[in-house]
C-alpha cells in the first residue's frame, strides 16, 4: 500500500508543480493556457503572458521559435499543438525567452485528462547540457587536430631523415671522391666549398628533422629526447640546462609525452628568447600519481597580467589548452627581475604506462 495519503500526494504534486525548475503549461483540447507555473511565467515576455492568460490559442506560437525534427534544427511543420490527441515523451524546442534571447529546451507533452482532452507541456533548459557539449566537442576536435598535426610532423621528419638526408649523404660521398682525383687546383677549391655547404645543410636538415618530431620521443620516451633536445641547444645557443629526470617509468603514453615535450620545448625557447639568462632548470619526476614538469630561470620575468607577453610558438594559452587535453594542470609564476617556473602537472596512471 503506498505510504501516502491522497492529502499527502495532491501537496507533494502541487509543491512540485510551483518549486520546479521546470517550465509547466496546462492546454486544453483548443490549445488554450488553462494555468502555468511560475517558471513557465518567468521565460515569457509580457505581452505574451497577457495573451496566453486572455486565452488566445496562438500565443505560444508568439514565443516558440520552433522545434527539431528528422529533417529540421528550427521548424514549424507538424507543430506538437496541433494535434490534441498526440502524446510526444521527449523533444527538442527553442523559446524566446524574457531575457535572454533563444534557448533551448528539452520538452514533452503528454495528455492527462483525456475527457476534457487536458494536456500538459513542460520544459527543461538545455543550455547547460548545450555548453558542456559543446565544450567537449572543442576539446575533442582539439585532440584530432593536435594529432593530425603530429603525425604529419612525424611523416615530414621521418622523409627528411630516410630520404633527403640519405641522398645528400650519398652526394657528399661522391663528392669526396673527386678530391682523390686527378683534378687542379681551382676545381678541388670549389668542391671543398660545395662540401661544406652540402655539410651545414644536412645538419640544417637533421636539425628540422629532430624538430619537427624527435625520433627518440617515439622510440625512446621524454628523457631521451629531452637530453638530446637540451644537448643541442647548449651546443648551438649555449645555454646550459640543468636537466633533473627522476622518473619511475620508461613512457608513459604517446599523447602525455608529446605533450609534456611540446610544453617543455616551448617553455626553453621562450627563456632563451626572452628571460636574458644562461643557464636554466628543468626537472621531471613523478609523484602522488602525476607526472611533473618544472621549467624554472632566475631572468627577466614578465607580468601575468600582460594579455599579450612576449613569446611565440604555442603561446601560454596553447600550452594551457594541450595541458588540458590530458587532463594536466599547467602554473605559471612569474615576476619582473625574479624570473619565470613553469610547472605541469599531468595524471599517470600507477606504474607510470599512462596508456
């Protein structure tokens, strides 16, 4: 037996009916506004209130902007008032509301008192569940395009390596050759220039080979490609970097590692372009089920509450967003003359795969 009073019930309903969120119109069988709750009151404009509460048959047409069907997003073909004897469970509609302009809603209207052909239309504001997905579908054309963007660097690098770098070292070899030739002066001249230049060009393209996409990021993981990166920057800038590794694991899945190494990578070069220093730190450890990034200088520093600081490439609102795509935490401190920490936080799962 149910535990409650008809009393008991007809309160719950009717406490429900004016505390809900939810908008609720009473119809009758002609389309009139028998009654409405009090959210329903506060999404209409003032004219159209007065005319639902005159009885006009039309009035929610004043408001409703349409809803979706199979073949529509807005539309008003088939409108749901215009059959009384059709029940709808769940659809899409959009209302012009008092205040803030066309919304969407998720609606249903059912009959519920066939005698007097009473039927009920409420709606729940979908503007929460629009945003949420919304920003999902962002965050996951993000990741496709971030990855697009990898796997193109990846191929580009891996052609500059295996193939034009191996036909410019072909080249080389046989320029070599005719040095031990029976040639004079003057051509043996010309080919030892042509020599150095073949050289500083194919370390220019195994330099943009490594920079396009580090092989020893994919063969090797973050510490590997991470020495290697900062071995060539203090041997072409002079910078030295003071690189901490205490990691508990060798990798810790494709997508956490290029994002730590493409955050990392952007943070140096910015000190390098930007801080006026010699030396830097950087430190990576794991630690409480996060794997963590410092970036850290002693040099110029910059204002937090500049829009638009110096620094190119990924920029900190980028570096933001890839921190986010694996669900890290990206801090920035920095003071003018105190210099700039950049630290990353990014979860793994135990044992450190992250896969």
């Amino acid at each position: 037996m149910n535990q409650f009073s008809n009393v008991d019930l007809s309160n719950l309903l009717l406490n429900l009916y004016g505390n809900s969120d939810e908008a609720i119109f009473f119809f009758n069988r002609e389309g009139k506004v028998i009654t409405m709750n009090r959210a329903a009151e506060e999404i209409l404009d003032t004219d159209v209130y007065e005319q639902m509460m005159a009885g006009s048959t039309g009035a929610i047409c004043k408001t409703c902007k349409g809803y979706t069907s199979t073949d529509e997003l807005q539309t008003c073909q088939s409108c749901y008032m215009s059959n009384p004897d059709e029940n709808i469970s769940s659809f899409q509609v959009y209302f012009d509301t008092k205040g803030r302009g066309i919304i969407p809603y998720s609606a249903s209207i059912q009959t519920i008192d066939e005698q007097f052909g009473i039927r009920v239309f409420m709606l729940r504001d979908l503007t929460q569940q629009f945003k949420t997905q919304e920003e999902l579908n962002q965050k996951m054309m993000m990741q496709r395009v971030i990855k697009a963007q990898e796997d193109e660097r990846k191929r580009i690098s891996r052609e500059l390596h295996d193939s034009v770098a191996q036909e410019m070292l072909s080249s080389l070899v046989d320029l070599r050759v005719l040095k031990y030739m029976n040639v004079d002066e003057e051509v043996l001249k010309k080919v030892q220039q042509t020599e150095g230049s073949l050289m500083r060009l194919l370390d220019d393209i195994r330099h943009l080979s490594v920079e396009l996409r580090p092989a020893t990021l994919d063969d090797l993981g973050l510490e590997a490609a991470f020495r290697t990166h900062f071995k060539w920057i203090e041997k072409n800038y002079g910078l030295i970097i003071h690189f901490h590794p205490e990691l508990e694991a060798k990798r810790y899945g494709g997508e956490i590692e290029t994002v730590v190494y493409r955050i990392c990578q952007e943070a140096v070069f910015n000190a390098l372009k930007y801080a006026d220093v010699d030396e830097l730190v950087v430190r990576l450890h794991v630690a409480d089920g996060f794997l963590h990034l410092l970036v850290a200088d002693e040099g110029k520093g910059f204002d937090l509450q500049d829009s638009d600081p110096q620094g190119t490439g990924l920029g900190i609102y980028s570096m933001k967003e890839r921190a986010e795509l694996v669900h890290g935490r990206l801090h920035i401190t920095s003071e003018i003359g105190k210099g700039t920490m950049i630290q990353l936080e990014v979860p793994v799962l135990e044992g450190g795969n992250g896969e």
